[in-house]
C-alpha cells in the first residue's frame, strides 16, 4: 500500500475506536485513546510512511510469505473473529485446509508484535521518569509508533504481501493495485498537500470530497454497522497471533484477487486489468481488505493502550497502598509519643533534677578547693561534666517537649490523611475491580 492508503487507514482506525460500540470494560479506555489521539492527528501521514521512506524494510518486515504445498502437513488455520471479512472469504477458498508452506526469512508479524510491545514500554517509561527527564519519550514519538505500527498492520492484509508468487516484472501488478488505491483515496479526501496532512470535517477525520469512491463510502458504512469484537480469535492471545491469523487469510485472498491460472512472469498491468478477476471482483475484494485492516489497526492500537492503562491503575494502586502504609505509620508514631510523653516527661525531668543537684554538688567542691588554696583542676574537670550532662538533659526534656507539642497538633491533620489515603485506595481498588475480566483476551 502507498502513503495515502496507509494514512487514511490509520485515520480510519481512530474513526473505528470513537465510533464503534466498544465493550463496557474497555469503553472508558477507548474514549481515553481518542483524547490523546487527536492531538497528534497531524503525524499520520509522516508517521505512517516511515517504514517505506526511512527504515526501508521491505524485502523482510514488511512480508510474510505463504505458498501452497503438495506435503502431507497437516495445516493450522486460525479461528479469526467472525466479523473480519478475510476470515469469512477465507473459508471458502479452495485452498482453505490444505497444506502451505510458510518461508521462514519474513519476519512482518514480529514486526507488528515489537511495535506493539515498545509502545506499552514507551508509555510506561514516560509514567514512571520525572518531567524532563532526558530519557523519557514524548507522545509525538509515542505518536509516530502507533502510526508506523499502522503501517505493518495494513501490510499484513495486503494478499500480495502474503503471497509467495512474485509478480516483480516490468509491468509490477502489486504496484499497480497499490496505485489504484491510493488514487482512491486521494481523489475522496482533501489532503492538505503543504503540510503533509489532511484537511480534517468538524470530527477532526479525513475531510470528504462532494464525489467519493464506492470503496471508500463502503469502507466508512460497513465501520458505522460492523459489531466491534475484542477478543483475538480461538488461540489468539497476543498480536502476533493475531496478525499470523490475518496473513494467512489474507495468503488465500491473493489468490482469489489474482487466480493460480495467471503466471506471475507473464502478466502485465493491461492483461489484469482486462481480467475477469479484475473486472469482476477487485473492488469487491478490496473493500473487504480495507475494511479488515481499518478493524484490525483499531484493535491491535486498543489493545496495546488497555494494557498499558491497566499497568497504570496497578501501578497507581501500589502508590496509594504506600501512602496509606505511610500515613497509617506517622499516625502510630504521634499516637506513640502522646502516649509515652507522661512517662516520659516524668523520667526525663528527674534526670534533669539529679543533674542540677549534681552540678550544685561539683560547684561547692570547687569553690571549696579554690578557697582552701587547693589544686582545683580535678574539680573544675567535674564541674564542667556535670554542667554538659545538664544541658544535655534538658535539651532532651525541650526536644520531648516539643515532639509532644507537634504531634498533638497535628495529630488531626494526620488522621485525615490517613482517611484520605484509605479512600484513594478503595476507589482505586473499585476502579480495577471494574476493569477485571478474565476472558477479556488482552
């Protein structure tokens, strides 16, 4: 697919989470995503593009390829979810259960998973690092992955990226299909060309143009009415499966949109286009990849963001738990000295009476020694330490004092705290509570 196709697939997936009935546990998420989302619209098209213009990974990222096989290897088919069109094409093609070779130096559904991965990883860095931090992501980087991970997401539903035959001539077939989207998209949507976006209707999407294509008005019409399924498929647990699932659908969709009796080497642009599978099923075949790729860039994108805010919560959650933990201990602590002050002040000015008489005793004996012409070192060395002991205790009693004073007054202020705390945490705790499925499949 070329730029525009993938930029407008990305939109539509934005499009797909706002509008679709989104099941109740990730419904609060969803709106979430959006609100973020639209703040870095702009990017779509830059971000989209980067797999073809910057990293250039086409020959091994961008493919995953499939051939049929004359083995007696029992195939594996996924069970997709039964709303993706590919899936249901897919269970009448001829080469539906029969054996197929899968080459091993592709590597287009890892791509979609690591992608998937670093933008959980990015978000979680940019929670965890202070404001500022040199090493934490932005979300205009955070951003421009979702956009480039559109990109592989979208490759995976093209049929010829699935699709071990080559059809690499002088007449480039694959290229060919790819232009004639990417006009459609470009001649149904005004794109804002100086800044390399769209021009965008009041609900911030691509803005219409008064003469749409038929695969574009399907596209946005099959999205309004198509149920949204969150769970993977049968054995599905993660977006690598998901996405193995999607190319081996779209590996028999290739051979429907160019049928096994077309040589790859000998057919050109002209000799497709006068097709019966041309004329007769391509555009019925690309709606149906343009509306699977739309659904499964909003899901592979939804279910990335609700793993990361569930982290979030739990995260969240254990700093409430330590606060709580905290103020429980500070309130023991004043509680603690309140209740051993009595005691405490009581021993404490003892000790400080028995200095004093301490320091009357060593005074005497040295004014004794002085008036009687004696050595008075002795005595003044003992003078000296009972004054310091003295002092020492009666900054102890003042410390006391004053610790008992502080935490009588806030003594008030520390319960509520605590009260505080203990409500964040029960909130929080509901909050996860409700966001709980065991068979939510993420």
């Amino acid at each position: 697919m070329k730029k525009y196709t993938h930029a407008w697939l990305a939109m539509m997936a934005m499009k797909r989470i706002e509008k679709a009935k989104i099941p109740e546990r990730q419904k609060d998420d969803a709106k979430a995503l959006i609100t973020w989302f639209k703040n870095y619209r702009d990017f779509v098209i830059s971000g989209s593009w980067y797999p073809d213009s910057v990293f250039k990974d086409m020959s091994t990222s961008h493919i995953v390829k499939y051939r049929p096989d004359d083995g007696e290897a029992t195939p594996s088919f996924r069970i997709m979810p039964p709303t993706l069109q590919l899936y249901q094409y897919g269970l009448r093609s001829d080469l539906y259960g029969k054996p197929f070779f899968l080459e091993k130096k592709h590597n287009l559904c890892d791509r979609c998973e690591s992608f998937t991965e670093s933008l959980i990883d990015s978000f979680k860095i940019l929670t965890m690092e202070n404001e500022g931090s040199p090493i934490v992501p932005s979300n205009n980087h955070i951003a421009m992955r979702f956009f480039i991970l559109s990109h592989y997401i979208a490759d995976c539903h093209m049929p010829l990226h699935c699709d071990a035959r080559s059809f690499a001539n002088d007449n480039d077939v694959h290229a060919f299909i790819e232009e004639i989207w990417d006009k459609q998209v470009q001649n149904s949507y005004y794109v804002d060309d100086d800044n390399n976006r769209f021009f965008y209707d009041p609900e911030g999407y691509p803005l219409k143009q008064p003469e749409m294509s038929e695969l574009m008005e399907y596209v946005e019409d099959e999205l309004e009415k198509r149920e949204f399924v969150w769970d993977w498929g049968r054995g599905c647990n993660n977006t690598w499966d998901y996405m193995s699932g999607i190319s081996q659908y779209s590996y028999l969709m290739a051979y429907r949109l160019i049928p096994a009796d077309h040589v790859p080497s000998d057919i050109t642009r002209q000799l497709y286009r006068e097709s019966d599978a041309f004329k007769e099923h391509f555009f019925e075949y690309s709606k149906v990849i343009f509306a699977d790729a739309v659904e499964s860039i909003a899901k592979v994108w939804l279910h990335a963001w609700v793993r990361y805010r569930d982290w979030f919560r739990g995260t969240e959650l254990a700093y409430y738990k330590a606060q709580e933990s905290a103020a429980d201990k500070d309130l023991k602590k004043a509680n603690k000295i309140i209740n051993d002050y009595p005691s405490g002040k009581e021993t404490q000015s003892a000790k400080v009476m028995t200095a004093k008489e301490a320091v009357k005793a060593k005074q005497a004996a040295y004014d004794s020694a002085i008036a009687s012409g004696k050595n008075a070192d002795k005595a003044s060395e003992a003078l000296g330490k009972a004054r310091t002991r003295l002092t020492e205790l009666t900054e102890k009693l003042a410390a006391l004092e004053a610790e008992y004073k502080e935490a009588v007054s806030s003594l008030e202020n520390l319960k509520a705290l605590l009260v505080a705390a203990k409500v964040q945490v029960k909130r929080k705790q509901a909050e996860i509570k409700k966001y709980e499925d065991k068979n939510s499949g993420i």
